[in-house]
C-alpha cells in the first residue's frame, strides 16, 4: 500500500547529504550576488521543508517547485509529494498498489511497487506517472459524456418493454413507442430501487451523472413517476475465483438481475432530492470521482406518484447520462482482487497519438479480448436489439412468435394505452 510523505531515517540522511552537497550550487547564500539570496530548503532544514511543501494543493505549485533547481527536484520527487497530494484529492488512487508502465516502441515494461521505490530512477518514473495521472483527472474536459452499458435493475415490471436499456436513449419515445424504465409496483412510497451500469471503460473520472424521470403521456393528466431522491455508488465488480489462479468478473449483462454483493464500492455519493418535472436534472458530485472498476450504481429513494388503475407506487427514469472524462488508453487497470487492489497501467506513448489511435491493450491480450472491446461489443449488441424493437414496431400487421413479446403490456405497471392506435 501507499506510504506517506517519506520521513524515514535513511531517506531523510539522503536527503540531507545531497543538499549538503548540492544545495550549496547557484541557488545558496555563498553563490549569491547578493545578500538577500537563500536557498529555502538548506535554511529549513529537510524536515520543515517537508511540512511545508506537504500543504501545496496545486499539482502545478509542484511542478514549479521542482524547476527551482537539481536540489528541489530531487528533494520533491523522492519525498513523493506529487503522490501524495493525488492521495489526498483522490482517495480512490489508494487502490492501485501496482505501477507498470508499457513502452510499445521498445517492447519493455518497468514495474513499480508503490511505496518500495529504492532508487533514484524508480522514484523518478513513479513521480512522472503520478504527475501526468493528477493532471489527466484534474482535465478540465468534463463536458464529455461516458458510454454505459445496463447491467441489472432491482426490479422490472414489464421486461423487455419496460427495461433498464430503455434509459439510454435520450428520448421518451422511438417511433411512437414508450421508450423508459419502470420499476415493479409497490404499495410502500419510501420503497427504493436500484440501477446498475458498467461504463465505457474501468478507469474514468465522474463529475456529474444525469437523470430524466418519465411523464407517462399516454395516461389522464401526464403524471410523473419521479423518485424523491437519489444518490449514486461508485465501483468494481468483485471477483468470483475459481480454481487457485482463476478470477472472473461477476458483472453479467443484457439487463439480468444482479446481486448487490457482487460489487464493491469506493465512493458514495450525498443524497440529491429530486424534482418531479419532465427534465434532464443533473447532479454534480461534490469533487470530481476516480472511478476504478467501471461500475455505477442509482439509488434511486422514494416514490411521490400512484398509478390510479392499481394505487400501486412507481419509479420510471427515461434517460440516464454520465458526464466525465476517460483515462484510457494512456491509463487502464487490471486485476482487480477482492479487496480493491488494482495494478495500474500506463501508456506513456498514447498522450502523444492522434485521436484516431488504436486501443492499447494488455501484454498477451488482443484487442478484441480486452475489457473496453468487449463493451463496444456490447453497445453494438443493443443497437442490433433496438433495432430489432422498430422493425417489430413497423410489422405489428406481419404474424410473429409470440415469444417475442413475453412482457406484453400486461396487468399492473404503467400501462400503455397507445397500442390500440398503432
């Protein structure tokens, strides 16, 4: 695991020789012109000097600090300030307990242990990973909206008509049909539901996640099935092991129910209330979320609508939109253990590609084996099946299996009415 600012002896008496011995260059009162020229550090002392630099909360405040001089430089890069400054901004990057950085060009990896860096080389690499890692999280591109792929929800009422994969597309209607998510029926109003997605990629950063609540337009009096609040977790899959080197994700897709201790959460979100309009609402997280492990969870608290057929309580979303910022390809994570651990990777090659650059993947793994390929295979697969959803709403007049159509409309839910006009 991490290690803290490094106060140890021996670091310490390293530190201190070399200012000793390099301290005394350009930047020291004998190699001043004149009088009122110090060096900071050699007049603080290493450990002052440590607690000092310790409070910058700017990663480019540490940057300049290491242009000071060759002393500076050494001094901020083995104290791990950088690091250790990622840790308190992000406290989800005590999970990566493993760096290994990957050279395409020369076909070489370089493996880092974080916290058991020994010398000067490794305690340099571990400095520039985590210098270019803060400055990808902290990119202000956060306008970009993430891919999700449906995992579970806790409940479905009319299944496939009503399912989670409704709510990834932004409109309330396709051709006519109902497009939304709707929860079973409950008679308890304070009765929750659950939404479970996997983003585009394992490692990301969230800033703020959307949601549109569906107006049911086809019923008297437009009601909307609204939660009365919501709050969101953030996460991995755990692991499911079999055999003694065996590790399989435990994520399965295509809308299936899940159960929750299937995943692990590193952030949860405050509880956002929510309003009962027929808009996109969005909710800004309070800091922006390194999300490792790639899985999102809506919790969606409360329910304010009836259904007046049944008098059964209902939750239906229409949209759901993630807003963020991938770090792949230039950062990826892999196996990822039961307790959180990860290995981080990097790409130092891809910060300096074209946009239209090829996906990096894992030594020995194929492009289309790795995780991120799988979820565009994944996209593709509800593209075809919505797809499939329009050319049955244009046959209805064309005999089908009925099959097909299991979750029909139906006896409870939100029941449509505008069947009988297609």
């Amino acid at each position: 695991m991490f290690r803290p600012v490094v106060d140890s002896q021996s670091l310490n008496e390293e530190n201190r020789q070399f200012l000793g011995e390099e301290a005394m260059g350009e930047n020291s009162p004998q190699a001043a012109d004149s009088g009122d020229r110090f060096d900071f550090l050699r007049l603080l002392g290493v450990d002052t000097s440590s607690v000092v630099l310790s409070r910058l909360d700017d990663p480019a405040d540490i940057a300049r600090a290491c242009s000071v001089s060759r002393a500076w430089r050494r001094f901020v890069v083995m104290n791990g300030f950088c690091k250790n400054l990622c840790l308190r901004m992000f406290p989800e990057v005590s999970n990566l307990t493993r760096i290994i950085e990957v050279r395409s060009s020369s076909d070489s990896t370089a493996e880092i242990v974080c916290g058991s860096s020994v010398n000067w080389e490794d305690y340099l690499r571990e400095h520039r990973i985590y210098t270019c890692l803060v400055r990808r999280i902290m990119c202000t591109e956060s306008g970009r909206e993430i891919l999700l792929d449906p995992v579970s929800a806790s409940s479905t009422d009319n299944y496939p008509d009503e399912s989670i994969e409704n709510t990834l597309e932004p409109s309330d209607r396709i051709h006519l049909t109902p497009s939304y998510w709707s929860s079973a029926g409950s008679r308890d109003p304070e009765a929750p539901e659950t939404l479970i997605y996997t983003l585009s990629s394992r490692l990301c950063v969230i800033h703020e996640i959307k949601l549109r609540p569906f107006q049911a337009y086809f019923q008297y009096g437009d009601p909307i099935y609204s939660a009365k609040a919501v709050r969101f977790k953030i996460g991995y899959s755990k692991p499911k092991t079999e055999g003694p080197d065996m590790i399989i994700p435990s994520v399965c897709f295509g809308g299936e129910q899940t159960s929750l201790n299937d995943f692990a959460w590193t952030y949860i979100s405050p509880v956002f209330q929510m309003e009962q309009v027929n808009a996109l609402q969005s909710f800004k997280l309070p800091r922006p979320v390194l999300c490792i492990g790639g899985v999102l969870q809506i919790e969606l608290l409360g329910r304010v609508q009836q259904q007046e057929m049944d008098n059964l309580y209902y939750i239906c979303v229409c949209h759901v939109r993630v807003i963020g910022n991938l770090l792949f390809p230039e950062f990826d994570v892999d196996s990822i253990n039961a307790d959180g651990e990860a290995e981080l990777w990097y790409y130092p090659e891809e910060v300096t590609m074209a946009s239209g650059r090829e996906t990096a993947t894992l030594p020995g793994e194929s492009k289309a084996e790795g995780y991120s390929g799988w979820l565009s295979f994944a996209e593709r697969m509800r593209q075809m099946r919505q797809r499939a959803t329009l050319l049955h709403a244009f046959l209805r007049n064309v005999p089908y299996d009925n099959d097909l159509n299991d979750g029909g409309s139906g006896s409870g839910g939100v029941d449509s009415d505008e069947d009988e006009f297609l």
